[in-house]
C-alpha cells in the first residue's frame, strides 16, 4: 500500500492513524504524519482539498475537532466529512485521509 499517491497535480494519502492515549493525541500525530507527507509530495495544508475523518468513537469529535481545527489553515479550510467507523484495531481512535493540490509550479 502507498502512504501517498501523486496524480495530475493532485496527492491522495492513504489513511493515516497515530499513536496516543486519547483522541487530541493521535490526531495530533497523524497532523504530523500529514504535514511531512504532503511536503514529500510537493503540497502543504494549506492546499488540502478535503479530509474524510473516521473516529472510533464520536463521542471524540471534541477533542479531535480541537486539534485540527488549530492545524488548518484559516485562508483554505478544507471540504470535510467525519465518520464514526469501527477502525482497523482497537488502538486507532481517528483516522484522517486527504486529498490535496500540489504546490503551484
């Protein structure tokens, strides 16, 4: 699986979860995880087009919408979707994928 993948100008990255107790914790590392992608990818927050969030719990939007709120970027606030799914083990609480424009060339 790719962590990121780079298409007509458009970066697409897998799901990324994080390690933490509770939810502001994890979404703090997969923002992170995020921020390093994107610039491997040629991209930055603030080209972010949309997020889908997946949230164990949704009792944790709080704390997750927290933390990204204060990590996204006023001037392009991305489209935005968030979902209560069971995840891949009992560990991830959030999981975040995005979608994003690569820098103007």
């Amino acid at each position: 699986m790719s962590q990121a993948v780079v298409h007509n100008g458009v970066v697409y990255l897998a799901g990324q979860v994080g390690e933490g107790a509770d939810a502001g914790q994890q979404t703090r590392a997969i923002l992170q995880a995020i921020d390093a992608l994107l610039e491997t990818c040629g991209s930055n927050k603030s080209r972010i087009l949309s997020t889908q969030i997946f949230l164990a719990d949704i009792a944790d939007f709080a704390a997750m919408h927290a933390v990204l709120e204060a990590w996204i970027d006023p001037a392009s606030p991305p489209a935005r979707a968030t979902i209560e799914a069971k995840l891949a083990a009992p560990r991830y609480l959030v999981e975040i994928l995005v979608v994003a424009a690569q820098n103007a060339q």
